[in-house]
C-alpha cells in the first residue's frame, strides 16, 4: 500500500479496537505492528484481509455477546462473553500470515514485476496462498465457534465414536450452524481476496472470471475444512472443562488454560464437595470451602497463593469434560493456522507443478 494511504489505514484501524476497548494495551501495540506489516505490502490485498478479518470477527462476537454469556463461564467465576482480546490472541490469528506477508515483501523487492499474481507461474504465488488460507481458516474458525453456539441443536464432539452430545462452548463440539457459518467466514476471505489479487491475465475477460471463481470456491472450501481441523485440534489436545455446579463450560481469559484442582484432571473423576456435617452440597457452602481446599493443595505442592490469586486457581468444583490439558486455544489457533497456510501451499505447488525448494533458494 503507498503509505498516504497504509499509515491512516493501520491508525483508523487500531483507533477503532481502542475505542471498542477490544483489545487490551499490549494487544492494541502488537495489533499496530501487525498492521503495520501488512501495510507495507505493495499490494492492499494483505491488510484488507485483515480488516475484513477483524471487523468480521468483532461482528459475529457482538452477535452472541449475550447468548453466550448465559450458556458458558469465565474461569474468573462471571459469565462467559468476551472480554479484552490480549497480544498473545492477536499473534494466534495472524502471526502465520504475517511471516509469509514479509517474506513476499522480500522476494517482491528483488523482482521487476510487483504488479500481478501470475496464478501458478512463479513460486512467490504460493506465498500469496499461504496468506490467503491463514486468514480463510481463522475466519472460518472464528465464525464457527462464535455464531456455532446460536444453534438450537445440542454440538456433538467431533472425534467422538458416537458423536455424544457435549455443552455448548466444548472445544470439538459441532453443529450444523456452526459448520455453515464457518463456510461464511471462508467466503468473506475468499470474496476479498479474489476481488483484490492482480491477476496477470486481466486482459482475457472470460478466464480472469472463471479463474476467480474457481479461486472463490478453493478458498471457502480450505477455509471451512480449517475450521473442522480446529475442531479436531481442540477435542484432542485442549481440556473442555465444566462447571459442576451449573454444567456450563468454563472459558480461560484470553484463550488461556482454566485452571482445575488435581484430583479433578482426569475424564470422569469427580471430586465429592458435600458438606459431611450436614451433607448439603449447594453452591454457597462450595464456595465457602474452596478456597481453604485450594489454599492447603497448593502448600502441599510448594505453591504459595494470595486472597486475590483464589478466583483462578485450581477448582474442585469443576471437572474435565473432554480432551487432554497439552494446549490452551491460542496454540490449538496457531497450529491451525500454520497446518493450513502449509497446506494450501502444499496443494498448490503440486497442482502447479511448482518446487517448493524455489522458495528457500530465492
């Protein structure tokens, strides 16, 4: 982008995450810089992609703000809904797309011609792929598990034998809306992008048309299957955990892990909290209790915790309902995003018969 037009463009956007308050203030910086990097493409299509993505996502958040909000929890014991996206959630979705941004920034400086994309022709299209895809699968993944939770029909985990019914907001846990809104999710970025890479054969009207076509339906179709790989990522590597007491699922702030107590860290373990004396076991006298039982597991363990550290630390009353504790949903986004980009890149240079070592030679 010329930078009359890359330096207001990445101000109005960042301006409008902070008077959103979107974004915390170390999300608003990395927010900049990321912007910024897209910007100094010589193409607009790179931080276009990012706004569409961006306002796409902000959107469909305020959409089932509410819905959600009544259906999950925050670890921090509120309702669930989003709060302040963090550095960290701005790096998931894009860091992928933006290593390829530059390294085609870098290649197209060595070049004549930065005026088109030659579909196939030279190596550094596979670069504009892997771009596209990022943001076609994060799109897709944001769409799907945001406006997925409005589905009247009860989600089933995906890598489940039998497809058992699981609590809205479980990581893995698909619906048919969900599936459908990921496909629009993709189609936005696919429209986009089709609309704005230069083709190199503007001047056949009838191929340039059936070239983005095909371009279009690709991309929602790679971007949905994201999605579903997120799903599958998600069910496998990153506990869903549960809220005993209500049954609804327990989001960690800022994609981050939620915490639980040890003994509750196996599928199907359940931890006893009733009240021996009385044998009541109603969430005031849980509440009353949890915070000495968190208190004494953490000295056994070494672990020291103040009065303030009590609202995120580990929870008897909530248990795993699926997956297993290796990642929180940040990396399950980044190893999406990075399987994806690859992919495509993959896919293409075997369908334009092009050599991918190209690309580290350059």
């Amino acid at each position: 982008m010329k930078p009359y037009i890359g330096l207001p463009a990445v101000a109005a956007l960042v301006y409008r995450a902070y008077a959103r308050k979107s974004l915390t203030p170390l999300g608003l910086g990395v927010a900049a810089l990321t912007a910024t990097a897209h910007s100094l493409h010589p193409w607009s299509l790179p931080f276009v992609l990012l706004g569409v993505f961006y306002y796409g996502g902000t959107k469909v958040t305020k959409v089932k703000h509410d819905i959600k909000a009544r259906l999950t929890l925050s670890a921090t014991g509120s309702d669930g809904g989003e709060g302040r996206r963090t550095h960290i959630q701005v790096l998931a979705n894009s860091v992928v797309a933006t290593v390829l941004i530059l390294l085609h920034i870098y290649i197209l400086g060595g070049q004549d011609n930065t005026q088109c994309f030659s579909n196939g022709h030279d190596a550094a299209d596979l670069l504009v792929v892997g771009i596209v895809a990022n943001y076609a699968a994060v799109a897709a993944d944001t769409f799907s598990s945001e406006l997925g939770i409005l589905s009247k029909s009860s989600p089933r985990l995906i890598t489940s034998p039998t497809l058992r019914v699981v609590p809205p907001g479980t990581n893995g846990g698909v619906t048919g809306t969900g599936l459908l809104a990921g496909l629009l999710g993709a189609f936005t970025i696919a429209a986009t992008s089709a609309a704005l890479i230069p083709f190199c054969s503007e001047g056949d009207n009838g191929s340039t048309l059936k070239t983005r076509a095909q371009w279009v339906l690709a991309v929602t179709l790679w971007g949905g299957l994201g999605s579903v790989l997120d799903s599958v990522l998600g069910a496998l590597f990153q506990a869903s955990v549960v809220d005993k007491r209500t049954g609804k699922i327990v989001e960690g702030a800022g994609g981050q892990k939620v915490l639980i107590h040890p003994s509750s860290s196996k599928l199907g373990v359940a931890v006893n909290t009733t009240d021996v004396s009385s044998g009541s076991s109603s969430g005031a006298q849980i509440r009353a209790t949890e915070a000495v039982a968190n208190t004494a597991t953490l000295r056994g363990t070494g672990a020291t915790v103040s009065a303030g550290e009590t609202a995120e630390t580990r929870h008897e009353s909530r248990r795993v309902e699926s997956g297993w504790d290796l990642l929180d949903n940040n990396a399950v986004n980044v190893l999406m995003a990075f399987t994806m980009s690859a992919g495509a890149m993959g896919v293409a240079s075997w369908v334009w018969d092009i050599d991918v070592t190209e690309l580290v030679l350059w």
